[in-house]
C-alpha cells in the first residue's frame, strides 16, 4: 500500500477514458516497484550494469590521463623557460665573442695581426 497516495473516489467505469485506465496502471506499476533485484530481473540487469561500470573506469582512466597529461605540460613548459633564457645567454656571449675586436685580442695570443690595409681585389681579364 502506498501511503503517499491520496484515496481518491473512482468514477464510474463509462465515464474512464481509456488514457486514464492506461495512466493508472502505469502508476501501479511504478507504486509497485522494488528495489530488490531477483534472479529473474539479475540476467536482465547484467548487460547495463556491465556497461556502466565500463563507462565509468573508461570516466577514471581519461580522468587520470587528463591530469598526467597537465603535470607533464608544466615540467615542459618549465624546461622551455629555463632552455629559452639558456639560448639567450649563450647568444649573448657568442655575439660578444664574435666582435672584431675580441677575434683580435684571441688570434694575437697565436701570433695572427689584424690587418690594416684593406685587401686588395685581383681582377681577371675576360676575352672576347
């Protein structure tokens, strides 16, 4: 017996439309379901049980994935920053190196002077 269920007066059986006969027993049945699972409902129950427990570990395991995935993007991104400022340090110093003047003072420890007269241009004769 349902206890949220009004006791409601029945009209007679010439004036119920066949929508409310169907509704009424759609309500019966639902007033009469139960949450316990039989052996007769367990092998229809089995295949969305089993699918649902699929979804959600396939739920988990992206889950995981997504955070694996965000944690490896902040050691990558970190590793850029420091391999960015690595990059320009170094090409700074090699800019520094690279200035005549420090090319000289290097090669004069060899014994190689700077020249002070332009080089001059050896032109070939073409014939015609």
């Amino acid at each position: 017996m349902n206890q949220f269920k009004p006791n409601t007066i029945k009209p007679e059986k010439g004036n119920v439309s066949a929508a409310s006969e169907q509704a009424d027993e759609m309500l019966k049945k639902a007033s009469d379901f139960s949450f316990f699972i039989d052996k007769d409902n367990l092998s229809k129950l089995l295949p969305p049980i089993f699918m649902a427990v699929g979804i959600i570990a396939v739920y988990i395991a992206l889950s995981h994935f997504h955070v694996k995935s965000l944690k490896e993007k902040e050691v990558l991104k970190s590793e850029l920053i420091e391999l960015r400022s690595e990059y320009i340090s170094v090409k700074s110093s090699l800019m520094k190196q690279s200035n005549q003047s420090s090319v000289a003072k290097r090669l004069s420890t060899e014994g190689i002077k700077e020249l002070r007269t332009p080089p001059m241009i050896i032109e070939k004769d073409i014939k015609k």
